[in-house]
C-alpha cells in the first residue's frame, strides 16, 4: 500500500481478509460474461441462476483470493463514467501485447491510459 495518501503504509490489524470480491452489474450481462471468461480467459469459479433472484457469474482472479462477480441488471442502460474501469496490471510488456493481441484478433480495441498512469510507468 502506498503511503502517499497520508496512511500508515500497511494493512490495519485489526482487518484480516481472507478474501475479496467485486460486484458489478451488467445491462449487457452475456456478452461481458463471454468477453471475461472467453477473450480474457479469466476462470469461472461458480455461476448463479435465476433461482438466486438474479442471474450471476463469478471469476477468479487469479484465484478465489479476489473476485470478480457479474450480475445481470434488470436497469436500464446507463452510461459509465470514464473512470469506472477494472484494470489488470499485466506482469510485463510481452504480457500486455499478448492479451491486446487477442483483443485485436476478436474485433476489440483498447482503451487509452489515464494520463496518471503513463506520467508513471504504468504502462510498462
């Protein structure tokens, strides 16, 4: 954790994690389940039917550690925000290029970085 917000730097004790999920909801809930799981190839760790209420995917990312949960949204469509992104830091270039690779080959452009992130080297 960076300590440039002013925090201490380091995870408060007396918040122990075993894991974490992120729920998202999506108004184009099949093709974001296939664009994750088939272009990404993020695993599937469960799936909820409609008996739950609400039809769900849940990935693993890498594992069950941290989650990603889709739910399909019975709301209308509502434009996001240019922030409101999930972001994978890839280990290296050749990572990176291989997936906007794969992304290329199915017909998917990538999004341009936030200029915070490539005053930064985030995009290395």
């Amino acid at each position: 954790m960076s300590s440039r917000s002013g925090g201490a730097g380091r995870w408060p004790e007396h918040l122990p994690v075993g894991a974490v999920r992120v729920g998202r909801s999506s108004a184009h809930y099949d093709q974001t389940v296939r664009f994750y799981r088939d272009l990404v190839g993020l695993p599937v760790v469960d799936s909820l039917a409609a008996g739950y209420r609400e039809d769900g995917t849940i990935f693993g990312l890498p594992d069950t550690s941290v989650q990603l949960e889709l739910v399909r949204s019975a709301a209308p469509v509502v434009r996001a925000d240019r922030l409101d992104m999930l972001v994978f830091y890839l280990p290296d270039a050749a990572a990176q290029e291989r997936l906007v690779a794969r992304m290329a080959a199915a017909g998917v452009a990538p999004t341009s970085q936030h200029p915070y992130w490539q005053a930064n080297a985030g995009g290395q």
